[in-house]
C-alpha cells in the first residue's frame, strides 16, 4: 500500500456544517512520516498526539497535566478541531466522573457526562425545567452530544457557548482537583490554568429557570445566548440575567428586583433593556452589537415574561 493510501485509511475526515472546521486529520504523532505526503497535499488542520495515557488516579493526572504540552481530553470534540501539537493527552474516562448524581441539597455532574446526559437527566429536569435540555438541544445533533462532555465545555469557556450561559445564571460550583471548589461566576473569569475540573456542581436552590437563544440556521453556534433564573435569596427577591455568545463568554448580571407576577408588559420590557443594556456586545460575521443587544432584550423579555406568568 502506497504511504498516501495507508494514511487516508487510518486518518479519520469529519466535516461540519457550522464553520467550525471544513475537514480534520486525526493523527498520532509516531506516525508523522506516514502522514507526511498527506499534510503536505492537503494542509489541513492537524492535532498531532505523542502519547497518550488513562490514568488511574486523579493525582496521577493531574501530575501528568502539569506539563506544558500536556492535555487533559474531554471529548475531544473541539480539542481535535485545532492545530496543536501535543506530547501527552490525558483521558479522564476511568476516572469515575462520568456519573450525575443528585446528593439531595446538590446535583454534581461529573466532568466527563456528556452533553447528552444532562439533556436527559431527569434530576435536572425536575430542578430546572426543560432549560437544560434546551440549552444543549441545538449543539449539532445526538451523536456529538454523545461525545461533548461538560467538563470540557466548561472547562473551555468558550465565547459561544449555550451551556456556559445557562449554568451560569443557575446556583453553579465547579469542583477543581487543586482549586477546590468554586462559584462558576468566579471560575469563568480565570486564566485557563493547569487544573482538572472534576465536577459541575448545581445546587437545588428553590429557582425557576428559562433559557433561549438565537441561531441563524439549525445546529449553527448561537447569535446570542439568554438565560435567566429568578428566586428567593437571603429573603429578597433576586434576579439572574446570563448573555452568551454576544460574542464573548458568559456574563451573569443579579438584580435584586421585586417584580410583581401580574407586571404589565410595558413594565418588563423596562427591566428587560435594564437588564440587556448592561451587557457589552460584539460584532462578528453573525451579528452586529447592535442586533446582539436588541436580541438579548427581547429574550429578556420572553423569559421574564414566562416566568412571571407561572407565578400568576
Ligand atoms: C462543530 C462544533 C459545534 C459546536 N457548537 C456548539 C454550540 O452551538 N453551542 C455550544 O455551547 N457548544 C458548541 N460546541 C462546543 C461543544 O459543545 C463542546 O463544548 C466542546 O466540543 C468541548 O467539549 P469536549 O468534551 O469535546 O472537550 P475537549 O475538546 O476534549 O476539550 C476542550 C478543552 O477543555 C479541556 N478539558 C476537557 N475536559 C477537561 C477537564 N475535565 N478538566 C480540565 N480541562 C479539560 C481540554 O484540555 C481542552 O482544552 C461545538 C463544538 C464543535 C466542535
């Protein structure tokens, strides 16, 4: 078999429809002379694996993380799209963090349950309603969210992302190997470090939870992203407002509004273009920061307006 040949068989080719990436080479670093004709015909984008290693021991990969072209692998589903070169990639599958548990006062999500597990999570439908099933409904279809993982769609705080914004706005913890554990709201805005994120921790605070989002076609990332979560804090009315994909990552806004459930439309829509305009927005090739912002209002919107109609 020619060299060409025998990579094209062992190479794997993934195409997608949302611009994220046209076509992918999947390749292990010890067969770089093999694929040499190949990367040089196609220039595609490559990741490119020395070893990889199962650890079995969180300590163990943790140690193994902390070198500098170390990866820990979620699903791999975003890492492969991208043109690295790493010499270690860490597999958290053995590690038992592939569980949802609900512990009474908390759900935790292991780091490893995929996308397609907190759709169907029945502790999390009872907590949240069908928002979390629709946060994740739109991120490509089944067979990926059987991949994605939480842990790394936390973990990559990514700009665009729908599960950022909606665990975001809910009473979320993530648990770190060495950090410990630590309000979401806190996590989002750290440099990404060398640490293992172990679990997604969500308490059952007494709140009700909508989330919507914006996309131009099906399956394509979010224009914007809106969730907003209400209920009692420390005895005052509190309000959550988190906006993703504007297009940069998540940002939670708490408002400590009492509003009354018979509100009139005129008045909700004043406390959805508060609440909107003290987001900042950006432009790419999905949307202005004008039309950002004036969609983020008008979800707002809606989703105040669901809430407050349940509570009448
Ligand atoms: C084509 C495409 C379309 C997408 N569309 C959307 C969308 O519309 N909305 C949306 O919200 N998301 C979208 N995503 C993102 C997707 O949902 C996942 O968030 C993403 O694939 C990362 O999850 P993963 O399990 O594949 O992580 P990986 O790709 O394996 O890892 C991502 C990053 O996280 C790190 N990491 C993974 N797990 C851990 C851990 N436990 N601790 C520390 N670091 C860790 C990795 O080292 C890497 O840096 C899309 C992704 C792709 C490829």
């Amino acid at each position: 078999m020619s060299k060409t040949a025998a990579a094209a068989a062992i190479s794997t080719k993934c195409s997608f429809t949302n611009g994220a990436a046209e076509l992918l080479f999947f390749r292990v670093y010890t067969q770089r002379d093999l694929f040499a004709d190949v990367s040089k015909e196609r220039r595609a984008v490559v990741i490119t694996i020395g070893n990889y290693v199962k650890p079995k021991s969180l300590e163990e990969a943790y140690e193994l993380n902390q070198a500098r072209s170390s990866r820990v692998m979620g699903g791999m589903m975003w890492m492969r799209l991208g043109n690295a070169r790493v010499k270690t990639v860490i597999d958290l599958s053995g590690l038992g963090l592939d569980q949802i548990e609900d512990e009474g006062n908390v759900i935790r999500i292991g780091a490893m349950c995929t996308l397609r597990q907190i759709e169907q999570c029945e502790a999390l439908k009872d907590l949240c309603g069908d928002g979390i099933a629709e946060c994740v409904r739109h991120i490509v279809g089944v067979q990926f969210r059987n991949q994605a993982t939480i842990g790394g769609s936390i973990y990559g705080r990514f700009g665009f992302s729908d599960v950022l914004t909606a665990f975001l706005a809910l009473d979320t913890f993530v648990e770190l190997y060495d950090g410990g554990t630590i309000r979401l709201s806190e996590f989002v805005n750290r440099k990404p470090d060398k640490d293992i994120l172990l679990s997604v921790i969500v308490r059952k605070s007494k709140r009700k939870f909508r989330y919507a989002s914006i996309r131009q076609t099906k399956t394509d990332f979010p224009v914007i992203a809106c969730s907003v979560v209400t209920g009692m804090v420390h005895g005052k009315e509190t309000w959550y407002f988190s906006v993703g994909a504007r297009p940069m990552k998540a940002a939670l806004l708490e408002k400590q509004w009492e509003i009354p459930a018979d509100a009139s439309e005129a008045m909700i829509s004043d406390y959805a273009g508060q609440a909107a305009s003290e987001f900042t927005y950006g432009s790419n090739m999905r949307g202005s920061a004008e039309y950002r912002r004036h969609l983020a209002e008008v979800l707002i919107r809606r989703e105040m307006t669901s809430i407050l109609a349940e509570e009448r």
